[in-house]
C-alpha cells in the first residue's frame, strides 16, 4: 500500500499546494464513491473546517472536487486521471504563455549549457515539450515501454508530412507514419539488462539523453538536454549510421530461364602433309690426334754422348795398317795351320 505522504509529494510536483494535496486525497477517501462533506473532511486532515472551506474552493477551481449541495455544503472528488489531466493542460497553456511574454523581451538565453533531468516524469516532459519544437527531423533510440509513454506526441508529429520521424528500438512497434528499424542489442546471459533510456535528436540542433533507474536511486541526475547544434550533429549522425546499417533490404531475384544449345554439326577438315625440308647440318669441327709420346729406351742401353757438332778446328789423322788389319781379316784356321 502507497504511504499517504509520497501521494502528497507527487501531487505537489503537478503545481499544487501541500495542504490542497491533503485535502484532495482525503475527499477520496472519505467520500466513498458518494458526496462528502466539508465538515467530515475537516476533521479527516485535523483542520479547523472554516479555514478549510478556502482550500475546497481553490480545488474547485483547479478541477479536483465539485460541489453538488449548498446546505449543507457537499463535495464530489473528481477521478484522479481527469483531474491530473487538468493539471497538465493548464501547465502547458501557461508554458505557451510564458514562452510568448518571454519572446517579446528579446531575452538571450544561453546555449550549449546541458541542463540536468532529475526524474523520469521531467525526462518525459522535457522530451514532448522538445518534439513540439521539431520541424524537419526526430531520430529517437529508446526502449519500447518510454516509447510508448511518448505514443500521442509521436503520433502527432508523425501525422505533419514537413517531419520525419526516426526510431531506433529493440522491438517493432507498428505505428503509421514512423521509420522503425529494429537493432539487436548484444546482452549475454550474465550481462546486465539495460535500464529504460531515451535519447533523442531534434533538427540536428536539440539533443535529449537519459537512463531511468529503479525507483529510489533518483536523487542524482538522470539525464541531460541541451540546445548544442555541434553535439547534436555527431549524436545524430552515430544513430544514422546505425539505421543505415541495420536497414533491410530486399532485393528481388529475376527467373532465370536456361536455354539448351542445339549442338553444332562437326566440320570434317582434310590434312594435308607437307614434307619436312631438310635442315642442312653443319659438319664437326675436324679433331687432331694427339701425338703418341716417344718410346722410352731400355733400361740396358746407356745414353751416348752427344756430339759436339761445333768445330773445334782440331784434325785428327788415322792411319790404317794393312798388316795388321789383313791379319786380323783371315779365318782362324789358316792361323792353325
């Protein structure tokens, strides 16, 4: 069960006072369904019911409670969703009427300064109030239950032909008038589910990031925006790269019809020899013998001495004796005889 108190708070963001969010939650509970009285919710709060017959009559005013009874004095609470609804238009009239006075003051306000997002409510809010400024082009990456909370402001834009409307999601959403392409996001089983994120892109000039975490961790930023035209620029380039490379594409196959060939006839060819022409050769070069090496003389022979053919201009005479030499001539047995 929801503390009373936490309901109070967040009535209070929506613009009311603390003791009107008192008394509107205990209008709810007091009626039943059925009429109330102003003294019976006096007494539910512990306020004197004089001082609060000004506070239900602010809460009128504001579309919370109705009264349907003078004497005595009796209230109906409105539902809940109608009356913060009520509080949401009257925001956004009074937005569009700041904006106009502001306008006329020629104040220069500053750019390029991010400015934090501290709660998913602001995030929201921020991210509508900005795609009401869009004029020519929206990139969005985000999950699909905050696409689904930004699903009427999207729908609007989408329905102007002079935008164009971009989404990156993990999931097809169907809606008409949106380019969607779906990406797969790389989680294992041990990996971390992401947290709900939003990040968004306007007119390559605005740019809007942020990630919820679970309720209770709120009480640092959650996100940023700023009206950065350089930031934006690459922000929103890196998310068209990425819908251009997840972008599908079918291409379509024509039939390919197969033709047969009748084959050929073959074409008979006569050959006809032509007789080689002898190739003329040319004759070896002619090979000397090599010249046999002398004979070696026998071991017995002695070698002569060469004579000295040079004169020397000595002559010899040699005298032959006929005695003895015709001695010498006659057989042996004349000289036994």
């Amino acid at each position: 069960m929801t503390d009373q108190s936490i309901v109070v708070q967040t009535l209070r963001e929506l613009g009311i006072t603390r003791t009107e969010a008192e008394v509107y939650v205990a209008t709810l509970r007091e009626s039943g369904g059925g009429p109330v009285s102003g003294y019976r919710v006096a007494q539910s709060v512990g306020k004197d019911p004089a001082n609060l017959s000004k506070t239900l009559a602010s809460l009128e005013k504001l579309g919370a409670v109705r009264t349907i009874q003078d004497k005595p004095r009796l209230y109906v609470p409105l539902p809940p969703a109608e009356f913060t609804d009520k509080l949401l238009a009257d925001m956004k009239g009074n937005q569009i009427k700041v904006l106009d006075q502001l306008s006329e003051l020629e104040i220069s306000t500053p750019r390029g300064i991010p400015m934090a997002l501290h709660n998913q409510e602001q995030s929201l809010l921020k991210a509508t109030q900005l795609m009401g400024l869009c004029r020519r082009e929206l990139l969005i990456f985000s999950d699909k239950a905050v696409l689904e909370s930004l699903g009427s402001s999207l729908e609007a834009l989408a329905a102007s032909s002079d935008v164009n409307v971009n989404i990156l999601c993990l999931e097809k959403l169907g809606w008409p008038g949106l380019n969607e392409i779906v990406i797969p996001l790389p989680v294992g089983f041990s990996d971390p589910q992401p947290m709900p994120w939003l990040q968004m892109i306007i007119d390559r000039q605005t740019w809007l990031t942020a990630s919820f975490p679970s309720a209770g961790t709120d009480k640092l930023p959650c996100g940023w925006w700023s009206e950065d035209p350089s930031l934006a620029l690459i922000m929103g380039a890196s998310l068209s790269a990425a819908m251009e490379t997840n972008v599908e594409v079918s291409i379509e196959i024509p039939e390919v019809h197969t033709v047969v060939a009748e084959p050929e006839p073959e074409i008979q060819m006569e050959t006809t020899m032509i007789p080689e022409e002898p190739v003329a050769v040319e004759p070896a070069p002619a090979v000397e013998p090599e010249p046999e090496p002398a004979p070696t003389p026998p071991a017995q022979a002695k070698a002569l001495p060469e004579e000295d053919d040079e004169d020397d201009g000595i002559q010899f005479i040699i005298r032959h004796d006929e005695e003895n030499t015709s001695a010498a001539d006659e057989p042996e047995e004349d000289q036994k005889d």
